[in-house]
C-alpha cells in the first residue's frame, strides 16, 4: 500500500509538472511579460560595440577592418503606456559631457510603420492586424529625433529566456557613413535577449546596394552590443543634463511625430546652411533652456529650424 501511495505521489507530481510546463500565458499574461522586457532594457550601462565582415558573395571584396568601440550608456524610460515604451539613450563621457544618444519606441499590434527605402528617405506603410498580433514594433531613432528604422517581431519567453527579432532596411551606420560609399542600405536582422547583467544587441546586417535595377548585395557582417549593468553614479551629469532638456526634446518629438503623421513619403538631408541637423536641435536646446522658452516658442522655432532639412 505505501508503494502504491508512493507511485500515486509521484505520478501527480509528474502531472503538475508537466501542466506547469505546457501552460499558455493568457493574452493579458503574455503581454506583461512582454512590457517587462521591453522596460529591462533601461538602466545604466557599459556598452561594448564589436562588428565585423564575415562574407562576401564577390570572391575579390576587401572586407573592411573591424569595428570596435565602448562606452558608457544611460538608457530612460520617458513614456510607460499599457501598449508604447519610449527609450531615450543618453552617452555619459567621463561624467563631463553628456551626447543626447538614439532613441527606441516600442508599439504593440502597430499596423503603422515607416519603411526606409534610401538616400535618407521614408516612405509610409500599412500593416494587417493580422501581421502584427501578438507583436510589438522598435521604432529607432536618430541622436536629432529623426527616423532611423522600425521593425516588428515577437517577444518570445521561454524558459525565462527573454528575446525578440526583426529584419527590416535602415541607413548607413554612422561608423560607416562618414567612411563608406559603396554600398547604401544596411538590411539589418536584429536580435535583443535579455541577460542576466543587462542585454545584448545582435545584428546580421547586410550590406545593400539599392539601385532602380534591383538590390545587391556587397556583403554581410555580423554585429554585437553587449549593454553591462554598471554604477548609476556614473551618470549624475547626464542625468542633470537631461532634467534640464527632456522637455525641449519632447517638443521636438512633437514637432517631428506631426511632420511624420503628414506625409506619405518624405526624405532628410543631415547638412543644410554648413550645419549638420543634430547641431542645430543641440543648439537650439541650449538657447532654450537659457532663455526659458515655452512649448509654444520651442515648437515654433523647431519648426522653423528643420525647413532646410527636409527635402521637398
């Protein structure tokens, strides 16, 4: 009799397990772990950049040297909605000098969305509720507000095991930008997992070469961001800074959110008037806050100063 008790404990231990195991998370249930992952990729971090050619489809390509780069990063959620998430990256050098960095939004079940297609130029497209069930979409941003990229996937949470992916075009990197012309798209297949000291950032990238016969590609590279939790007094600076100048580029989110919302298509270029377009905002932040301008005046001038930069 005990025997057959003992066998009778074990089998519905076996049976809660394994109903344990093969649970599915309600609608409600799933989102929330999905909000919580989303809102773990903010914190204070020591990020580490590492990227690197890996193939090539012409036997003659010169793979480019290696690109490799740290610093220190403070990541801030500025918006927290049941379904929108919105990131602000802050740079934070030696505690001294504070560069307003990119930005993330995250939207759920979006049938919105902005698709690059090149020479710094958008176009507006439109998703089905069923592309995006169950999905949320990052929206990134330029150092200037500016649209970078967006792409949509999956939180997955398995095994509590946090991850999601995209694939979607964007413009050159910076880092390659400056230094490249020979190819002028980046298709980039991203990765985000959760770790147990912060998060990394995994990129396929591959390097376009878009022209009205077509796409070519010129070469793939593999890219990792490793976001390492670190002390938040590294940040002071930073974090004043941004107390004086989060409601300025509020407005200027405004601003561009209103010109965005107008248009089907539109295109930027970075330099107008000798002035690179994260210049101007920076400055006119800077007189902002000195001169204690209103929404009203910050808007205005936002406005006035992004003219040139939009290609008409």
């Amino acid at each position: 009799m005990k025997f057959l008790n003992l066998i009778l404990v074990l089998t519905g231990l076996i049976t809660l397990n394994t109903s344990a195991q093969t649970k599915v998370d309600t609608p409600e249930e799933k989102l929330e772990k999905d909000r919580k992952a989303i809102k773990s990729l903010a914190g204070f971090y020591e990020v580490n950049f590492n990227y690197g050619e890996v193939t090539a489809p012409d036997p003659n390509y010169k793979f480019s040297k290696p690109y490799e780069s740290h610093g220190n990063e403070w990541a801030e959620i500025i918006v927290d909605e049941p379904k929108r998430i919105v990131i602000q990256h802050m740079l934070a050098i030696n505690d001294t000098t504070v560069i307003k960095h990119w930005r993330q939004d995250w939207t759920y079940e979006d049938t919105d969305i902005m698709l690059y297609t090149e020479g710094n130029a958008w176009k507006k497209g439109h998703l089905t509720p069923a592309d995006v069930k169950g999905k949320w979409t990052q929206k990134v941003y330029q150092v200037d507000d500016s649209p970078r990229y967006q792409g949509y996937g999956t939180w997955s949470h398995v095994g509590a095991h946090d991850a999601w992916q995209s694939e979607t075009d964007s413009p050159l990197p910076r880092r390659e930008s400056t230094v490249r012309k020979d190819y002028n798209v980046l298709n980039r297949g991203s990765r985000i997992t959760i770790t147990k000291d912060g998060w990394m950032f995994e990129q396929d990238n591959k390097k376009i070469v878009r022209s009205a016969s077509g796409d070519k590609l010129l070469a793939v590279e593999k890219g990792y961001e490793e976001f390492t939790k670190i002390d938040p007094k590294n940040f002071a600076n930073a974090q004043k800074w941004w107390a004086n100048q989060k409601s300025y580029w509020a407005d200027v989110r405004g601003v561009w959110a209103d010109i965005i919302g107008s248009q089907n298509t539109f295109k930027v270029q970075t330099m107008a008037n000798g002035k690179l377009l994260y210049e101007t905002l920076f400055s006119l932040g800077d007189q902002s806050i000195k001169e204690k301008w209103t929404t009203a005046q910050n808007k205005e001038k936002i406005k006035t100063a992004l003219q040139p930069y939009l290609v008409k």
